[in-house]
C-alpha cells in the first residue's frame, strides 16, 4: 500500500492484473531479477526500496537470507474476477510456502 510518485503502487498493480488476460505480474525478490519492463515507473522505483530493504527485514527478524533460494509474490485475476495475491517461498530445504496476502 505505499505511496510513490503521488500515487498507490497497488492501484497500478490492480490495473496490470486485470488488463493481463489471466496470466500472473510476477515480482521476483530472491533471486533477483530483472523487474518486467512493462511495470509502471511507480512500481519498479517501489520494488526497488523493498529489494534494497528486504535483507535488513529479514536480519531484523532473525532470518537468515541464506536459506531462502526463491521469494516470489504473484497478483492475478481468480475465476470470479477478484484480484488474488500470493506470496511464495522455497528454502533451502525445497520446501514452498505460500501465502495468501490480504490488502
């Protein structure tokens, strides 16, 4: 829900979901990638403070960033036209988690 450029990042991120024909705007976090090129320059600049911010989240809470060998969150149109979040994480175990995000 930040607020970048004058405007919610989510609203831009609504909006790429619904034009997107069912497929999944995926943000890979780790490891990192390169940020789609269709994102609006209000959502690559927000990905960009969370990736910087991510390490020192994850040192502050006790993690370790090593163990993680995926973090990915998706946003997608489900069956009845709500917008769905999903956040997904591999250890270095191979377990996945996932998470529905609510916002």
């Amino acid at each position: 829900m930040n607020y970048v450029d004058d405007g919610h990042v989510v609203d831009d991120l609504l909006k790429l979901a619904r034009n997107a024909d069912g497929e999944r705007i995926r943000i890979q976090w780790i490891p990192d990638s390169a940020v789609h090129h269709h994102f609006t320059s209000r959502i690559r600049k927000s990905i960009a403070r969370y990736k910087e911010w991510l390490p020192k989240h994850l040192l502050h809470a006790g993690a370790d960033i090593e163990v993680i060998r995926e973090f990915r969150t998706e946003i997608f149109l489900k069956p009845n036209k709500q917008v769905a979040v999903q956040a997904f994480l591999i250890d270095d175990r191979g377990v996945m988690y996932v998470c529905d995000v609510s916002f």
